[in-house]
C-alpha cells in the first residue's frame, strides 16, 4: 500500500510541478476575474492543502485551517510545493497508513487535482501549452 501511494505522490508531485514551471514568472499573479485566486495564490492553496490534509487526515490531528503568508514569487511557490509534498511522503513512508491514513491521502490528492485543473486552465487562457498529462 506504501508503496502504491507514494508511487500516487510522485505521480502527482511532477504533475503539478510542472503546471507550476510552465506559468512565466512574470503571469504568476494572473486571474482570469476577480472572484478567483491568482495562479501563485492558487498553487500556494495547493501545498498548504496538502499540509493540512497531511495533518488532520493522514497524521489524525486536529489543526485550523490557517495558511501562512502566500509566496511573493514563482521561487518561493514552487519551494512550498516541493517542502508540502516532501512532507506528505515521509509521513507515508514513515507512519502505519491506517485505513483513515490512507483515505486522508487519497483526499490530499483529490484537493490536488481539483485545483491543479484549475491552474491548467490559467496557463490555457494566458495561450500556453499545459505540460502532457503523466499517470
């Protein structure tokens, strides 16, 4: 099972990834109306979703929904990104993946992938090619 989901993880982690770096720095604060997050708002939203499902689904505590500061730049997001995910999968390899663990993970990535649509669809209306789907 361990292995099947941080197989998931991977999966997922180069994914978003590279939906992050395909956006040009100078596009991160790109929304296409004012109603909806901006792309680094929408990615900062990604990584710290995967901390707070980390947190209260997979590890079982009971955290607020509180995120920090969101990233000034293309750097410091996709570092967020990178550090939410590192964490997700020492926490898979390392704690027993309960039945409540391993639904908790499938939830983390299931917000993922909601909002990683999401910024596909901010990289389309700015004209540019989202990377090839992997699996």
């Amino acid at each position: 099972m361990k292995e099947q989901l941080l197989n998931l993880t991977d999966t997922s982690r180069k994914y978003t990834l590279d939906v992050a770096a395909a956006m040009p720095e100078g596009k991160y604060n790109f929304k296409p109306v004012d109603e909806v997050w901006n792309f680094r708002e929408l990615l900062h939203h990604i990584a710290y979703g995967i901390e707070w499902w980390e947190a209260n689904y997979v590890l079982g505590l009971e955290t607020d929904w509180a995120p920090p500061a969101t990233g000034k730049n293309k750097e410091e997001v996709m570092a967020y990104l990178e550090k939410a995910y590192d964490s997700l999968q020492v926490v898979i390899k390392t704690q027993p993946m309960t039945e409540s663990a391993v639904k908790g993970v499938h939830s983390a990535l299931d917000h993922i992938t909601h909002h990683r649509g999401q910024a596909v669809l901010h990289l389309r209306l700015n004209g540019i090619e989202p990377p090839a789907y992997t699996y």
